[in-house]
C-alpha cells in the first residue's frame, strides 16, 4: 500500500496541507474539531509522519529577511538599525532584500523566499505593489510576516506605523499658522496605505481651516529625483500663488529645494517647505529644513521584537500586535517668517 502523506490527508478532508500540519502538531490557532478530524483520518488511514521531513521543518536558517523599497531613505538606514539590534540579541542574521519600487522584483523575492531561506519576513512594500498575493502566499508557507511602516492593511497580521494621518494633519496645519493659503502636496503612491493617510491628513486640515481642497495642487512622486523636480517647478510656474510645500516623504522635499532654487523663488520668503524626514543633515540645509520625524529607529525594533516572539514560540502573529508610534515635528526654518529664519529649531508634539 502507498503510504499516506499529508498532501494525501489534506485533500481527503479538503484542507490545507498546512492546517493538516499544524492540527497533527496541536498548534494552538487550529480548532479543536479540526483536530479531531485530522487525526481521526490519520489514524483510520495509518498515516505516519517522515521523521527526515520533519527534521528538515523543524531546522532553522537563524535569518530573517527584510524587504524595503530604497536606501537612500534615511528612515530605512535607521529601522535597519533597530532591526539588527533585536536580530543580534536573537543570535539571528539579517538578509537585506531591496526592491527599488519595483513590484517584479518584490514579486522574484517572494519567490525566492519561499523556499524556506528565511524564518520570518519584516516587509515595508513597494509603491508600485498593488497586487498582494505573492506575500499572502508565503504566510500561507508558514512564514511570519510583519509590516512596517509601508503596510499591507487586508493581511491578518501585525503592523508597524507612524501616526500617518495625525502627522500630515500636523505638517499640513502648521503650513496654513505660518501663513500659507496655497499649499502644495507632494504625494506618494496611492497604492500605499501612507500615501493615502497622509493625504487625508492634509485635505483634513485644509477643510478644518476653512480653506478649498485643490487637485491641481496634488503631484504624485515620479521614478527619478529629476523627474520630482521638473514637475515641481512646472506646477509652481503655473500656480505662482502657492506659498507652501507639504513634501510626503526626504526626497520630495529635496527636490522642491531644488525646483525653488532653480527659480529663484526664497524659502522660507516665497515659499514654505515641511517634509517628511529623519535626515540628520535637515538642520544644515540652507534654510534649515522644518521635518515630520518619524522613530525610524523603534519602528524597526518594535517589528522584529514581534517576529521574533512569533519564531521564538512558534506562533502566528495576530493583528492585535500591531503598533502605531508618534512622530514629531520639529520647526525649523524652512517654515519660519524671515526675520526669524535664524531661530534654533524646536519641536512640537
């Protein structure tokens, strides 16, 4: 007689081979009747387990990967940062998976990882990424998955965020004290649940304030820095009323340092600018640059401790994990009147 396998088992009682595994492991997130049911067919059937297979499953790589879009990000320097530190108190190597916006190459890796390189997975996806399947598929491989900061919201597990919609609130009313009426958003993909919480944010406090919410004055982030810039200049050409910039994420703000400077409009003069950013250098720009500053750092840690305590006690992470931690605003002045552009900055919580 063939032996039975659980492929076998898991298609006589239309499950999963991974719920069949589990309820023959007496994991504590399968039901009770299913339990029964597994190992009722099982032992009906003489199912027994491959010891070799089972010592395989139970090895582990002592890795973790990470996935994020970019580097040049001074966020993701930092929630590497705090990644590694959690990952070396765990006796575990950190795989650095970066994906440059690209949904293919977030698509390859997936694949990669599938085959078991990894015991856990933090993810922070692509703007590109609409399409979520690949990263359901492998939690469906029994790989642990935390989000953090750029999150996949219909995914059962834990997610890691700033206050996304307070801050683009907080940077947007900031702007409209210091005197702005005609404010220009730069957004990111509006695939990403921070683009959209920013966004609304930002529309929010216009409409607290009593001012319109404008289309014409939302840009979406292009593919290269130069790409941001040109854009930048030519709604500012078209709309010479805007007097202030709300930048989503560092290198928006960057260039709309540069599309001002290329036209010669003064910041904070002409125009105000706030953006998003843990740059250290924001306080040497010329003028110094006014950030939303986001705990890369803690953002970064607080996921891995949660993946690691899913590793550790070999758990399935529930949403019920899932953080959201304070981000700051630090005035500098890029958004100060002129006659107090040489003020220190100072930050408002």
């Amino acid at each position: 007689m063939k032996p039975i396998n659980l492929k076998k088992l898991a298609q006589e009682l239309d499950l999963s081979v991974a719920t069949v595994s589990r309820a023959l492991n007496d994991r504590y997130d399968i039901s009770q009747a299913t339990k029964d049911r597994v190992r009722a067919l099982a032992n009906k059937l003489n199912y027994e387990p491959n010891p070799y297979a089972s010592s395989l499953r139970r090895q582990k790589s002592k890795t973790i990967g990470v996935v994020i879009p970019e580097v040049a990000n001074h966020f993701f320097s930092l929630a590497i940062n705090g990644i590694e530190e959690v990952a070396r108190s765990n006796n575990y190597h950190v795989l650095i998976y970066l994906t440059h916006e690209d949904y293919q190459r977030e698509l390859a890796m997936a694949r990669l990882l599938a085959s078991g390189r990894v015991d856990g997975l933090l993810v922070s996806v692509a703007s590109e990424s609409a399409d979520f399947a690949h990263l359901e598929f492998l939690r469906e491989r029994g790989i642990p998955i935390v989000f953090f900061d750029r999150v996949y919201d219909e995914m059962p597990t834990a997610k890691v965020t700033t206050d996304d919609f307070e801050s683009g609130y907080k940077a947007t009313r900031h702007l409209l004290e210091a005197g702005c009426r005609h404010i220009l958003h730069l957004a990111v993909s509006q695939n990403l649940s921070i683009g959209r919480r920013r966004m609304e944010g930002y529309v929010q406090a216009l409409a607290d304030a009593g001012r319109p919410y404008e289309e014409s004055l939302v840009l979406l982030a292009r593919e290269t820095k130069q790409q941001d810039v040109i854009q930048i200049q030519q709604l500012l050409e078209a709309h010479p009323e805007v007097d202030g910039i709300f930048a989503s994420v560092e290198s928006q703000a960057m260039s709309s340092y540069e599309a001002c400077r290329n036209l010669g409009r003064s910041i904070p003069g002409d125009i105000k600018i706030i953006g998003f950013s843990n740059l250290e250098i924001a306080a040497l720009l010329d003028p110094p640059l006014t950030t939303i500053t986001q705990p890369a750092y803690s953002i970064g840690k607080e996921a891995a401790k949660i993946l690691f305590l899913a590793i550790s006690k070999n758990r399935v992470i529930s949403p019920t994990q899932s953080l959201v931690l304070k981000s700051e605003l630090v005035v500098r002045a890029s958004t100060l009147p002129a006659p107090q552009a040489a003020r220190p900055a100072y930050t408002l919580t």
